[in-house]
C-alpha cells in the first residue's frame, strides 16, 4: 500500500526521497494537516525527474534483468566449492560462503572481499558467509564478464 523512495532516487545527485501511495492511503490527509519544511524542493524534484528520465531512456531496469540473470548463471557455472548458494534478483545478487579453513585459518565472507579487492572488484561482506554483489544499473556485458572472471579467480586462489 505504501512505497517509500530514497538514496538512489536522485541517481545519487541530490539527496530526495518519495512517498508513493494509492489514492486511498494519501487521501487521508487533507489539506494543511501535514508539511515539511523540506518537501517539494524544486531542484530535488527536477533532479529526481531527470533520473528516472535516465532509468526509463536508458532502459536501466531491463538492463538490470538481462545482466542480472547472466551475472547469477555465470556465478552458478563456476561450480565453486566454496559457494554454498547463489540468489538474486536483477543486479542485487549474493553469494553465500560458509566459513571455510585455509592454510591453517578460517576464512569467511570478509576475507574473500578483500582479496576480490586486491584483484580488482569491490564486494560487500555481510553475516560472515553471504557477498553481496551489486554492481550500477549502468554496468555493460564486458564489466559483468570481468567481475566473473575477477570472482573465479578469487574463488580459485582458495583450492
């Protein structure tokens, strides 16, 4: 019933935020009975505009599928011993690590990033075992295939 919009909103340009409701949610609030000091920023609004002008002309969210979906067959392929899991949607995809022993040590999420940071790609730990992945909307095919190959290659610096 209730959408709430931010950070992104503005292509990271400007910072603007969106409430989105159908009419029988936003219709009970009458005029004059809720305000903010902050909302209808004119430059906020025609930078928020122009950034989903960008997403629709650009055709970001199908790009987001496309590559998305190549990105988690391509992690999949790998068949890596150390990924326990794949999932995703559009280009928000994880993949899940369990802790594992190497050389005499525990490794967990946050190690594997930081050697994926080493040969080139950033990722974010989270919850010792899960990597998340979460490239622009404007990344191309090429930038996908890289980040793949950056992944193996990490992944295989572990056998």
């Amino acid at each position: 019933d209730l959408v709430i919009l931010g950070k992104a909103l503005s292509g990271g340009a400007y910072p603007v935020s969106a409430v989105l409701a159908n009419d029988e949610v936003m219709l009970t609030i009458k005029p004059g009975q809720h305000g903010s000091t902050y909302g209808g920023n004119p430059l906020a609004c025609a930078v928020a505009e122009a950034a989903l002008d960008v997403l629709l002309d650009e055709k970001l969210s199908e790009n987001a599928e496309t590559l998305g979906q190549v990105f988690r067959d391509g992690l999949r392929k790998m068949n890596s011993p150390r990924v326990r899991a794949v999932r995703g949607k559009g280009l928000l995809n994880a993949i899940v690590i369990p802790p594992f022993e190497h050389q005499g040590k525990t490794v967990k999420a946050w190690d594997v990033c930081l050697r994926m940071a080493d040969n080139g790609l950033l990722a974010k730990p989270t919850h010792d075992e899960i990597i998340r992945l979460a490239p622009p909307l404007v990344i191309t095919r090429q930038e996908v295939d890289q980040a793949l190959e950056i992944i193996a290659q990490t992944l295989a610096s572990f056998d």
